[in-house]
C-alpha cells in the first residue's frame, strides 16, 4: 500500500493539555489522539476527570494551557461561530443524560435535527426519530417525559438524541452505567455499528473495561491528570503498569478473567 493511503485523519488531536476546575488540577499534560473511524474508549477510576476530558473536547469546559484541535480546529483560537460548526458534526452523551424537562422524548431527540438545518420534513423527522428510539430499545415512549422513564430509559434517550444528527464524532459519557446487562449490549452493539455501518469516530468514557474490551480499537487509561497507558484492548490488558494492571484485575473477576486469558 502506498504511504499516502496509510496517513489516517487526526479527529481529536491534544497535546500538553492543562485543566484546572476550582483549585484542584484534573488535567495535567494530556497527549491524545483519535483518528477518523476510531472507537477510543478512556478508563479510569471515578472522580478521575474523565467527563472533564470529554467536555473540553467538546468545548464545555475552558482548560488553561495546552493544543486542543478538534476536526483539524483549535479550540482556543476558534470563533463561537467555529464552535458551533464543530459541535454540530458532534453528538454528546452526558454522565446523567440531561435531557430537557420540558420535551417530550420524541421532542428530545428531534431537538438536534431541528436546531439544524437538517433538510428534513416533520415528518421525516419524526420517522428518523422512531427509528433511533427502535435502535436503542425504546420504541413507544415518544410521547413520554422524562420524569416518566426511569434512570437506564433516560440514559437510552440521551444516546438516541446523540445519534439523530448523525454526527460524525460520537462523545459518550459512561452509555451503559445504569443499565442492565442486556441493554449495555444492545448499546455496546450499537457503538460497534455506528462505526462499523457509517464510520463515525467515537470516544467513549466508561467504567466498564469488559464492554470497552468489546468495542474500542484502544484503551486509553487516565491517571491522574495524564493518560498513563493507551493500546488496542488485548495489549492494554497485558501493560505492566501497576496502575493499569491494579485496574484491570480490579474489574477483572468471573467472566472477565476468562475473557481476558481468550484474547
Ligand atoms: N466545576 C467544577 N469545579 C470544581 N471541581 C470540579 C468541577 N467539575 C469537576 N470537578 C472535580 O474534578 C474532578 C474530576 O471530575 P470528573 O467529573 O471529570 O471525573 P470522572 O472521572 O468523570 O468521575 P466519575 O467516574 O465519577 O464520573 C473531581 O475531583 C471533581 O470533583
Ligand atoms: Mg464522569
């Protein structure tokens, strides 16, 4: 293959990146990369500052120092116009879902495809929107509130209205905590596929390594402000880094020890 044909598209690239929140430092020199078509998913024990690390790719939270660029943008010297043309190619999927009180679920998920100037017909809209609420096990609940789903039903909106646009970057924040065992693998199934099917770049933030495992080209590891360990699944599982290793054998009970001694 010609040298030309390997250079893949740097979607995120972050380099040195500080951020401090309050007076505690939560990112300290951040080196990442996630090139187009890649699954990345980012571990890391709680309270770590893994949400943080998602938001200021996303542009939500400032950080002090540093080279963020996001679709070949930096973030620091970029206009809000330029963000909002960077947020539109991206979908966000929060910690806690925050979907909108007020909004239907139907009218949750519709939200993204209507601030933009999708091309698309109501009803159009609404037939993408059933289909995603299908995809993601919840069909029927379109005229629902949100008070009226529970916490995994919630979470399972949050991430239909993520994928409704379409977007070419995915940011996931923890999809399955919450769920139970089955629906975490109708959504890890569905990470795979948005990949798979239409190539979308997806970073996914998750406590759980047996899921990542399944899913992600790499395995970031975040570590007190820095990522500490990075490597395709079968290899992220075998580092000797005794923060690494201390983690994975922390997760690593039942299945997940066999699964590990497969790959
Ligand atoms: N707005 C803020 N002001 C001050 N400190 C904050 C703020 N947001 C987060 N922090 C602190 O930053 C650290 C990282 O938080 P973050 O939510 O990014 O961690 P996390 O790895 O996502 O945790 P979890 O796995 O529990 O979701 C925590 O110590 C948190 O208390
Ligand atoms: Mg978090």
């Amino acid at each position: 293959m010609p040298m030309d044909n390997q250079k893949e598209e740097t979607v995120i690239l972050m380099a040195d990146v500080f951020c401090q929140l309050g007076n505690k430092v939560v990112l300290n020199g951040i080196e990442l990369f996630v090139r187009k078509g890649e699954i990345l998913a980012v571990v890391g024990i709680s309270g770590i500052g893994k949400s943080t690390l998602l938001k200021v790719i996303a542009g939500l939270v400032p950080f002090q120092r540093g080279t963020v660029q996001v679709f070949g943008c930096n973030l620091s010297e970029c206009s809000e116009e330029e963000l909002n043309q960077i947020r539109q190619r991206m979908g966000f999927v929060f910690q806690g879902g925050a979907l909108f009180d007020w909004m239907t679920v139907a009218e949750n998920v519709a939200f993204p495809l209507k601030i933009r100037d999708s091309g698309l017909t109501e009803n159009e809209i609404m037939e993408r929107v059933r289909k995603i609420l299908d995809a993601v096990g919840m069909e029927g609940t379109e005229n629902l509130f949100p008070e009226q789903l529970s916490g995994g039903m919630k979470k399972r909106v949050a991430i239909a209205r993520a994928l409704a646009a379409q977007p070419e970057l995915i940011l996931y924040d923890e999809p399955t905590s919450g769920l139970d065992p089955v629906m975490s693998g109708i959504i890890d199934e569905l990470i795979k596929q948005m990949r798979d099917q239409f190539g979308v770049t997806e970073v996914v933030v998750t406590h759980d390594l047996a899921s990542a495992i399944k899913f992600a080209d790499r395995i970031a590891m975040l570590h007190n402000g820095k990522i500490i360990a990075e490597a395709p699944p079968e290899e992220f599982v075998r580092l000797s880094n005794p923060v690494v290793q201390q983690f994975v054998q922390g997760e690593a009970f039942g299945p997940l020890t066999e699964f590990i001694d497969r790959l």
